[in-house]
C-alpha cells in the first residue's frame, strides 16, 4: 500500500475500497440536488434568470447521477449512503454560483480517479457510467463559470488519501 498520493495511484483498490468512495460520491451527487434546487429557486435578478433555469436543469441531471450511482453501490454489495454532503447557503448570487462551481470542480475532480479505480478493479461498466456523468458535470461546471464570468477551473485528478 505504499502509494505516491500526487500520482493517484489505483494499484491496491479493493471492491470494498470502491463502495466507500462510491458512497462518497453519491453523498456528494444529494449535496449538488440540494444545491441546485434551493439555489435555482433563491437565485434573484434579471441577470441571473437564465442561470436560473439552468440550475433546475441541474437538479435534474444530478437526481440521474444519484440514481445511477447508487446501482453501482448495490451491484458492488454495500448500501449507499442517505447522507449528503454539508450545503452552503448565501444570500449573494455570486456566493452561491461560485460554491456550485467549487463542488462541480471537486466532484470531476473524484470521478476522473474513479474511473481509473474502476478500471483497475476490471469494472470497465461502471467507469463507462462515470465517464458518462463526468460529461455533464463538466457540462455543469462550464454553465458556472460562464455565469460567473469567469475560467473553467482545471480540475486536475483527485488522489488516494493516506
Ligand atoms: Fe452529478
Ligand atoms: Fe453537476
């Protein structure tokens, strides 16, 4: 289990390893749908309004992931989680799209280890799922920061803690 942490390395992934990070996943997949649905409904202004919309397209896709994700924790054996990860609130349009755009970029970030954890484990279905959600959570992260006037944040890949 000797692992370099800034290479990611997936060589000692184990099925029970997978679950937990899996279930990880998913709490994270119930903070974006919490999110997503109070911020799309709060969210005020005229400038904001097409985001807005955008958001409870959000919410939906992020119902999707949480379901698909959570067949994967049952088909792996565990039971997935009914914790979501803690949801910040702001009453500052820009406070609450720049946590949106702060927990997509966290979550690419996960889901690109994840499909290479996958793949080391042979789980070559489940990562062609991931790779699936990652298209939309980059699709997510893109509407952010465009919203935010800002540039998409390099994700970069998450790496195994120690
Ligand atoms: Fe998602
Ligand atoms: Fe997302």
């Amino acid at each position: 289990m000797k692992e370099v942490a800034s290479t990611g390395s997936t060589e000692k992934i184990s099925r029970a390893r997978l679950i937990e990070l899996l279930n990880e996943d998913l709490s994270r997949e119930y903070q974006a749908i919490i999110a997503y649905i109070v911020y799309s409904q709060v969210l005020k202004g005229a400038e904001y309004m097409d985001i807005a919309r955008e958001l409870e397209t959000h919410a939906g896709e992020e119902l999707a992931h949480a379901l698909l994700i959570s067949k994967q924790v049952d088909y792996l054996g565990g039971m997935p989680t009914v914790m979501p990860q803690p949801v910040r609130t702001s009453e500052k349009p820009k406070d609450m799209l720049q946590f949106d755009l702060n927990n997509e970029t966290e979550t690419i970030r996960n889901y690109r280890l994840r499909v290479r954890q996958c793949e080391t484990l042979g789980e070559y279905a489940i990562a062609e799922h991931i790779r699936q959600i990652l298209v939309q959570e980059q699709e997510h992260q893109i509407d952010l920061a465009t919203a935010l006037g800002k540039d998409v944040p390099d994700a970069g890949m998450a790496t195994e803690p120690k």
